[in-house]
C-alpha cells in the first residue's frame, strides 16, 4: 500500500493510452464474434474472453446451467482487508439486419458493429480493469470479481439470475460496476420494471367475405392492443417523492435529453408500452385461424406492477384473447443511492477524466445491475452512448471505448483503496 490512488490511476491511464492501438484491436475482435441472443450460443465469445484472461495470467473459472450459455467468473484478493468490488458485463447481442455490423469497420473515428454500445465495450472494460489491477493488487485492498454472463439480452435465466442463484455468497459483494450503455455524461442511478407478455387468438377461419362465420384472431388482437395502448402508452406514474425530485431536476433533465435524446427525462416517468411482433394470417382473403402479438411494458419505481397485470388479464379475457407473462423477463424496478460511495467516485472521475458533471438519470432499458439493487447493494453503470444500441447504425467512437476503460481503472481503484480495514461482507 505504497502509492496512493491518485498516482496508480495517472499510471493506469498513461498505460491505457500507450496501449490505445491494441485494445481497440482486442475490441474489434470480440465485437467480429457473432454471439446473438436469440438463439444465445455465447461458446466462441466466452473462449475469448478466456484466452484474454489467460494471457493476463488472472484467476477464472467456468459456469454453465446450459452448455451453449456459458459464464466467466474471475475472482482475485488482495493481502489488504477491504470490501469486494463485483464487475458485470455480458456477451451477448440482439440480432442484426446489416450484416457488415459484423466487420467492425472503423468510420470516421467511430467502430460500427453489433454490440459496440450494448455491451461488449463496456465488458471489455470490465475485462480489462480485472487483468490491469491483478498487478497492482499489492497497492489494493479487499478482492475484485469479474463476471462475463451469457443471457443478459433474454432475461438472465441462463446468465447473473443463474449465477445469483448457485453463486450468490461469492458473487454478491459490497458494490457493483457495471458497463452497460449509459452514456459518459450521466450516473444511472435506477431503472424501469418490465411486464413482457403475449397475447393471442384462436379462430375457426374461413373465408375473408364470410366475418358472420367466425371471428378475425388480428382484429380480436388489434382491438386489444389499442385498449391498452389507450390505458398504459405514456401514463404518468406515480413515483416515490425523492427519486421524482430527481427525475424533474433541471440538471436530470439536461443530461437525460442530451444522452437520450429530447424527451428522455419524462419518458422516464411515465409507463410506455411496446408492441415487438405481431403474427397471424397468411392470405388477404382468408379469416386466419391465430394471431399472437408479443408485448413490453415498462414500468416506472413506484408502479404496481401486479395491478397493472390483473387488469391485463380482465381486458385479454374481456376481449376474447389469452395472456402469458414471459415470467423469466418480467421484472420490478430497481434503484441504488445517486449520491453513495461509488456514484460520487463515478463522478469525480468523469469530472477529473472529462471534464463533464454527471447527474442522475434513470435508464431507460433494464441491466443486470438489478440483482444486486434488489439486495440492497450499490450498483452503478458506466459505458458509452447508448442511443445508437440495436440500430444498424450502433457504434461506439475510439475516444469514448477508450475513455469507458479508463473510468472503470479508475473507479475500481478510488473504490479498492478507499476501504482498507474494513472486511467484506460473506452473507446476505
């Protein structure tokens, strides 16, 4: 414990900076890798992340509830008492239209691919700060796990929901970074609930001319999604008083509509609901005998999410149409303190790094970070943009990925120095 935080950071940083050329190289290489979920084979990106890690010579294992899902667990500790500090990313991607997302092709300073916004650069940091600090560990104190998940982008049965549930005394921690999309402007400090379910319809068929014979599936479904388009799309929740205080603070406001675009802060308040597929007929003249619609809501803190979903159910029945609830990413909302330890350490850094305040702003997508919200533990997000994710045009630029490495460094540093004395905690 020779050095202070200060100038192990400034060494980091210099290293990060020399090393510039080959982390995006590293980078381009995990984002070529077509790990797309659905169907959520991640083998080929789980064995680079391995090869990464066994070329830092850094402590890892494999754990799997499926074979084609598998998850890194890397785990080292210090000489020092501390607390534990957790990094969470996945490897896992949505579909693409464009197939040359899978080139990773530099253009005009920025890497467009699959994956460079959700998440694989901010995993990459993940990856990274776990290998750099082992060593430094000397200069540390407490222990530091890394978790590379498969499964994020389905709801993490397979993934940190299966980690939490074989693991969860390892795992847990006293904080957790994360790297998801966040934007390098902001602490996301919460995040909306889901309600994610079908909906569908069954007929006899028949002919299009003849409706006195049997009842339309697509019309039955499109009366009831308008129904609850009318009752949900954008309704105005009711928040706890403290968090709303924050949600409609100028300074939440500015950075939300910056990073997010304008209207981001009050979405952020309100239900929204979206209809993702819908399926059904297979001829303009013909009375299809099915339709399914698939359907996401989500839902603000403070939300009841299992009146909303009583209520659901009457207006399915009401209208002649069954209801699932997709129970495996169906979820409550989470949030952790803006203003705790590793929310201020965040943000000192990007005021330090970049010279930007960084305000509060829920997220308007849902992470991992959930499961350790829900224990009551920190959990904070730091990665780049997030509004170009699942696009044809996702992207993350050179200066950000490079920034997103940094400020992981440096946040695990601030917070593995910042404990010394003080033990982990083993049980939850």
């Amino acid at each position: 414990m020779s050095r202070d935080a200060a100038s192990l950071k400034s060494e980091l940083c210099r290293a990060i900076d020399e090393e510039r050329d080959e982390i995006i190289a590293l980078l381009r290489r995990f984002l070529r890798i077509r790990s797309v979920n659905p169907p959520g084979d991640m083998r080929e990106a789980a064995a680079f992340v391995r090869a990464v890690l066994d070329r830092f010579g850094v402590p890892h294992r494999t754990a799997a509830l499926e074979e084609s899902m598998p998850n890194i667990i890397g785990r080292w500790d210090t000489a020092a008492a501390g607390r534990h500090l957790v990094l969470n990313g996945h490897m896992d991607v949505f579909p693409v239209a464009d197939e040359r997302l899978w080139n990773a092709d530099i253009v005009d300073g920025r890497i467009m691919a699959r994956g460079a916004s959700d998440m694989k650069t901010g995993t990459l940091a993940s990856i990274l700060t776990y290998c750099y600090l082992h060593a430094h560990r000397e200069h540390l104190t407490g222990a530091l796990t890394l978790l590379v998940v498969s499964d994020e982008q389905s709801g993490g049965r397979y993934g940190t929901k299966y980690l939490f549930d074989a693991f969860a005394e390892e795992i847990a921690g006293d904080c957790c970074l994360n790297g998801e999309p966040s934007g390098l402007a902001n602490i996301r400090f919460a995040e909306k609930g889901t309600l994610r379910f079908s909906l569908s319809a069954k007929s006899p068929g028949g002919h299009g001319g003849y409706p006195h014979r049997a009842p339309n599936p697509i019309e039955l479904i499109c009366k009831l999604t308008t129904r609850i388009y009318e009752r949900y799309h954008l309704k105005l929740a009711t928040l706890p008083a403290d968090i709303d205080a924050i949600l409609t603070s100028p300074q939440t406001i500015a950075a939300a509509d910056a990073n997010l675009g304008a209207g981001a802060a009050d979405n952020a308040r309100r239900i929204t609901v979206n209809t993702g597929i819908i399926q059904g007929g297979q001829k303009a003249t013909q009375i299809p005998t099915a339709c399914v619609t698939h359907v996401d809501m989500r839902l603000p803190i403070g939300t009841d999410r299992d009146v909303i979903r009583r209520d659901l159910e009457a207006l399915a029945a009401e209208h002649g149409c069954a209801m699932v609830v997709n129970e495996d990413h169906s979820y409550p909302a989470s949030a952790t303190d803006p203003f705790g330890e590793m929310a201020s350490i965040l943000r000192r850094n990007i005021k330090d790094l970049l010279g930007r305040d960084a305000p509060p702003v829920c997220s308007l997508g849902g992470t991992d970070t959930r499961y350790w919200r829900w224990r009551h533990i920190p959990a904070i997000i730091c990665g780049p943009s997030p509004i170009s994710m699942g696009t044809d045009d996702e992207h993350v630029t050179l200066d950000e990925a490079i920034a997103v490495v940094k400020l992981h460094m440096m946040c695990a540093v601030d917070y593995m120095t910042s404990g010394a004395g003080v033990p982990h905690r083993v049980t939850r």
